[in-house]
C-alpha cells in the first residue's frame, strides 16, 4: 500500500487545526505534513531547509490555502504545475474565498478541485472528509515521482 501522506498548505493555525481534527475524526490519511506558505512548501516538497531530512517522495495530495504570506497559493500552484515531478500530484484549494478570480486562476493552473471553507465546523469536518475520501482513498495516484510527460 502507498504512503497517503498529503501536505496541508495552510497560514491559519486555527484551520490548520480544524483540517486535521477533521481528517482525524475520519482517519482519512496517515501522515499529515504542513506548511504555513508557499515558500515552506516548497521547501517541503524539494526536501530543503527545514525539511531537508523529511522521507523521500511526492505526498498523495496537497490541501492548499490562497491568501498565505510570502507566497500564496496560486503562485505555489504554478510552480507545483511548471515542475515535471510536482506536476502530477493532486492539488485540492481548500479556501474561504469564493471570487470568481480566484475560483478562475486556481482552474487555469491546473488545480484539481476547488473548495470552499464552510463557516460551521461540522460543515467544514463533512467537506474535509469527503476532500479525503476521494482523493486519498479512491483516486489512484500517478506513480511514485515520475514526471508528468
């Protein structure tokens, strides 16, 4: 069986917590990683700085966040989209923002699937666990660190 580890990209420690309570309750994955920025994703993902020493590989699937400090979402999303090896993991945008910009640029760059935050925490838990549900217990990933063609 593949690791189902799934990077959580998130700047809000409030939802960061919620995403995982919620992830938790329903043992979806299991390993979560997180980063509070693109740059730290990043740096996740090309196994550099502080998770230079991380296990090797591609998570299953990345949660992310738009408005994050340093680097946001959409230009994370582009960069995940303009390397071969990123390219093909699965990115879920997990946001409260509903602009059509925003909903538009995500599709435009590739993003997999674009959801928005709910308000309420059982609401939020429901659309945590069926994000789960299908990306890492029923799609089949591509395979292990193979670039896109």
């Amino acid at each position: 069986m593949p690791d189902k580890r799934m990077l959580l990209v998130d700047d809000s420690e409030n939802d960061v917590e919620l995403t995982l309570i919620a992830l938790e309750r329903y043992r979806v994955s299991n390993q979560i990683d997180t980063a509070h920025d693109g740059v730290e994703a990043l740096d996740y993902l090309y196994c550099r700085g502080a998770h230079a020493h991380r296990a090797p590989g591609n998570p299953i699937a990345i949660l992310l966040d738009l408005k994050m400090p340093r680097m946001g979402g959409l230009e994370l999303l582009r960069a995940i989209r303009g390397d071969p090896v990123l390219a093909s993991i699965p990115v879920v945008i997990l946001t409260s923002s509903r602009e059509e910009r925003d909903v538009l640029a995500g599709y435009r760059l590739g993003v997999n699937a674009y959801v928005v935050k709910p308000v309420g925490f059982d609401q939020f838990a429901e659309a945590v666990r069926q994000i789960g549900l299908f990306w890492l217990m029923l799609n089949e990933p591509p395979p292990r660190d193979v670039p896109a063609a």
